[in-house]
C-alpha cells in the first residue's frame, strides 16, 4: 500500500507539473497570440497611414497635373493668339507695300509724263521764242542778228 500510495503522490506531482507546464503554455500562446495581434494591429494603423499618405499624394499629382495642363493649355491658346496677331500683321505689311509698289510706280509714271511735258514746254517756249525774233525782224524791230 505504501508503494501505491508513493505511486500515487509520484502520479499527483507529474499530473501538477503537467497542469503547470500546460498552464504555462497556455500562457505563452496567450502572450504570442497577444503580441501577434499587436503586432498586426500596428501593421493596419502603419497600412492607413501609408493609404492616407498615398491618396494625399495621389491628389498632390492630380492637381500638378491639372495645373500643368491648363498651364499648357493657357500657353497653346497664347501662341495661337499671336500666331493670329502676327500673320494679320504681315498681311498688313504685305498690302502696305503693295500699296507703296503701286504708288512709286505711279509716281515714275508721274515723273516720266513731268519730263516728257517739261520737254514739250521747252520745246514750245523755245519756238515761242524764235516766232518772236522773227516777227521782231520782220517788223524790223530787233537790232539783233539771227540765231
């Protein structure tokens, strides 16, 4: 009886030490599962930040954008306004010196007709003249000799 009752404390103290060892187990698991569930707690509160941080970046880049393009927008428009302002200019010029053309040839013209009319005024007062020596001498008026 003896030897079952020492078997029997001997079975009580591995059955403690068992519920002491499972009881520590359990313990670890509970810390371990603990720490896991922290641990991903914070890895979803860093997973937010980063979304958050990623949409404001996001909208940063679609507003440069936006930005961007009306500047561009705005730049194109520009141009093609003075591309605009600079061909109705050079049609301006295009008629002035077509118009300064014509009018310089009218002018040569104009010169040719006052040469060609100075020409015939010279050549009437030149004939003027000698009608005038001759009708002198034939009145016997001019002193003078005969050109």
């Amino acid at each position: 009886m003896e030897l079952k009752k020492a078997k029997y404390l001997q079975i009580c103290r591995e059955n403690k030490n068992k519920n002491s060892a499972v009881e520590l187990l359990k313990d670890d698991i509970s810390r371990t599962l603990l720490e896991q569930q922290r641990l991903e707690e914070e890895r979803a509160e860093e997973r937010i930040e980063k979304s958050v941080c990623f949409r404001k970046l996001i909208e940063q880049i679609r507003s440069t954008l936006k930005k961007q393009h009306e500047t561009t927008l705005s730049a194109q428009q520009e141009q093609i306004y003075l591309i605009s302002e600079r061909e109705k200019l050079e049609e301006k010029l295009f008629r002035s010196q077509r118009l300064a053309l014509q009018k310089r040839s009218e002018i040569t013209s104009l010169e040719l007709q006052l040469a060609s009319l100075k020409t015939e005024y010279d050549d009437l007062n030149e004939r003027l003249v000698d009608g005038m020596h001759q009708s002198l001498r034939a009145l016997g008026l001019s002193n003078t000799a005969s050109p």
